[in-house]
C-alpha cells in the first residue's frame, strides 16, 4: 500500500508573556522566560514559529501576493536538497540540507538582508539509509535555536544523533540518542527537536526500541527517557501550556498522548488517528488536535486537561500541521480540499476546493492564513468561519515542501524550481513595498 511520510520537518510553541511583547495571546503558550535573546516579533527560532503553532507574530505587514522581480527581496540558490524548513534568528536565516550523492549533511546560514550564504558546515559524512521515502529527505527535520545556539537532529549510520552549533556555525556538542534503523517502513526520518527551558526534547519512533528523550541544553546531557511503542511514526512533539499546567503532545501509534515535559510522565493517551502521522499537534481554547496518516484517516479534538474525545471526522492531513484560531480549526488536507471546523464541536462550517498533494503546514498572519501545496502553490486566504476568501493564489516554485517562516512582515519560503532534468533549490524572502 502506498506510504506517504513527513515532508517538513517536524514541530514546537510559546507564550504567555508575548502579550508584553505586543504580541497577541490568543491562547494557551509556554513563556518565552527562558530564551532571553529571541524576539517574537523578530524571530523565528523553531519549527512552526515561536508560539510552536503557526501563529506569525508582528506579522501585519506580510504581503499576500508573492511575485518575484516584483516583491521578492532576494532568491539564493541552496545547495543539496531537503524539507527542512527556514528558522530566522537576528541577522540570519538558518537551513539543514543534505547532499545525497556524497552522503554529507550541512548546516546553513544566510544573511536575513541580503540572502548572501554566510557559513556553511559540514555536520556529518556517510551513513546515509539505501532506501527513504522519495517524499522525505535526509534533511527534513527543522533546527531550533535559543537565541543564542543552534540544536538539530540527524538520521546516519544507523541511529539518530542531536547536535548544538554555535549561531556562526561552530560545533559546541555531539550526542548519540539512540540506535535507529527501519526496517519494516524504511522511510527515513522526519521529527524537528523542541526547546524547553534549559532542555532539548527528541523524538524518535520506528519498529525497534523508540522513545522521546528531553537532553540539557548546555552540554547534550540526558535528563530524562520515556519510552514509546515500537511503531513507525513521525511527528515531531510540542510543548504549550493551560490553565498553569505544561504539557507535551505527540501523535501517532494509534493515539494522541500527552507528557508532562519537565520529566516525561504521562499525562493521558486518547486513542485515536492512526499508527503513522507526520503533523504536528495544535490547539485552541483548551482544545488539542492532531491528523493522520496511514493506514487509516482521521482528525480529532480533544479535551486538553482531561484526554477527552469531543469529535472525530474522517479527514487526513498527513504531512502537513493545521492552523488552530478564534475557536475554528483549518485544514489543508492531502487531497487539496481545505476544511473549517468548529473547534469544540467539530460541526463542518464550509469546504472549499484547492488542489493537492499537500505537505507543507500553514501559517496564521493576523487574520490570513498562508498554505502551499506541493506543487508550488501558495494560497493566502481568511481565517473567516463563515465562508472561504481567497486574498491571493500565487506560483512560489515547481515544489513546494518546506513551511513558510513569516516574521516581522517578511516571507521567508524554501522552495524548488526545475529546468529540464536539473532540480534547483532557493531561498526567498518577499516582503512588502
């Protein structure tokens, strides 16, 4: 049966106090205490933006209409290939890559103004898996930073391995987390790691021993290991707070669970999904949500306290993570069919046609959402439960697999663009003139 897998990397979110920032706390966040040194109207320091959930902060400005030559600031070829999506960190812009034919991982950093390639470097050589799913790549897990150091994971000779550089690209630490080698799903590996206070959480499941496991920051140092089941998924974990309370959700094996991060106890597990998701979790008002996958297809809310079930449907965004908002749910789903569902009730509010396959994750802009499908295009429209509005459908590139960065009124898209048989990736900003 045909497997679809995780084409961006995988997954985070944040704050309580950005509504000091000026940022609006729409709902429930981790505080951004512990990161000093990055700014949410500024910043996009991890996979989904700092709030972890697609939400842009300080994002008004961003334009909707997407025209190189007209609004693109700069393009910058990328060398290698991979679904790991843009991060933005003070002056630069950060990327993992991967050249496939001499097994080589990099890491990249791009000057935010000019889009000049800054540093780049050599993380690993060799070790590369035979066989990946031709949607998934040997980079397409998303970096984090601190504000002050870079942490990614890397999938090589036979085991994922977490590594913290410098935001010049120096090597700081190197830790091996654990043996990791499919073999009934050899699909290669897809979830982004997440900061958490002073600790750095990976996740890592396949059909051998799998766990999530929080690290220190500082030195790569283990804190604490929860074990999960041996089954294929690929979901990156995220962290957000309620009513006081921190938790951790991950989808896949057949439930939505939910982890006390600080030590990694289980909270609750609620059946549901399906075995392999590739989304990220979302939430709005209490409510959590998450997508999948293979084999079976399935959205679910679910209460965030207590692991209750309050509505299931039918549809699958496998890939891609959904946008959470003002008590609605959007998805873009496989099929290119975006959806808007009541959050507490799951009631179906309208359903508009777009066009699929879809991997990438949408991304909230005050009250427009941003969506690419694979294909390279990009739709912005209303985040409006009454009915669809398209604000802008536009042509970003002839593949479009990593999510959009979008901060302080820039666009920041990883795309890829085909000339015969030669496959280029670039870099772009756009942003408003």
């Amino acid at each position: 049966m045909k497997r679809r897998i995780i084409s961006v990397s995988a997954r985070m979110l944040l704050a309580t106090g950005l509504a000091v920032m000026g940022v609006p706390s729409l709902h429930a966040q981790i505080s951004l205490d512990s990161f000093p040194k990055i700014d949410a109207a500024k910043d996009w320091p991890w996979w989904r933006g700092a709030t972890r959930d697609g939400h842009a902060s300080g994002s008004d400005q961003a334009p909707s209409k997407l025209v190189e030559g007209q609004n693109s600031d700069w393009s910058t070829p990328v060398p290698g290939r991979g679904h790991s999506s843009p991060i933005v960190v003070g002056n630069l812009v950060y990327l993992l890559t991967a050249d496939e034919s001499s097994q080589t991982h990099f890491a990249l950093g791009f000057d935010r103004e000019t889009g000049k390639q800054v540093w780049k470097t050599q993380l690993n050589q060799g070790g590369f898996p035979n066989k990946n799913h031709p949607k998934n790549t040997e980079a397409s897990m998303t970096m984090a930073s601190d504000g002050e150091r870079l942490y990614l994971t890397l999938f090589h000779h036979e085991a994922v391995w977490a590594l913290c550089l410098s935001l010049d690209g120096e090597r700081i630490w190197e830790e091996k987390i654990d043996r990791f080698n499919p073999k009934m799903y050899e699909y290669g590996y897809a979830p982004s790691p997440v900061v958490y206070g002073d600790d750095l959480i990976v996740a890592y499941e396949y059909d051998g021993p799998s766990s999530i496991v929080s690290m220190k920051r500082s030195s790569g140092k283990r804190n604490w290991t929860t074990k999960r089941l041996e089954s294929i998924s690929f979901s990156s974990p995220v962290v957000t707070s309620y009513k006081g309370k921190d938790y951790l959700f991950i989808s896949g094996q057949d439930s939505v669970s939910a982890y006390d991060p600080k030590n990694g106890e289980l909270i609750w597990a609620t059946k549901g999904t399906t075995m392999a998701t590739c989304g990220t979790a979302v939430w709005d008002d209490g409510v959590v949500f998450a997508s999948g996958g293979y084999p079976n297809s399935e959205t679910i809310g679910i209460e965030m306290q207590t692991g209750k079930v309050l509505w299931r449907n039918r549809q699958k965004a496998y890939e891609q993570s959904m946008v959470a908002t003002k008590g609605h749910l959007y998805s873009l789903t496989d099929s290119g069919r975006l959806y808007c569902w009541d959050a507490k009730t799951g009631e179906e509010k309208w359903v508009q046609r777009l066009s699929g396959p879809v991997s990438a994750s949408g991304v909230l802009v005050g009250d427009r959402i941003y969506w690419a499908n694979e294909a390279g295009d990009l739709w912005v429209f209303k985040a409006d439960p009454s009915r669809y509005i398209e604000i802008a459908k536009n042509k970003v590139g002839d593949e479009a697999f990593a999510s959009p960065a979008i901060v302080n009124g820039q666009v920041f898209l990883r795309v890829s663009k085909q000339n015969g048989k030669q496959r280029q990736e670039y870099l772009m900003r756009f942003s408003a003139r």
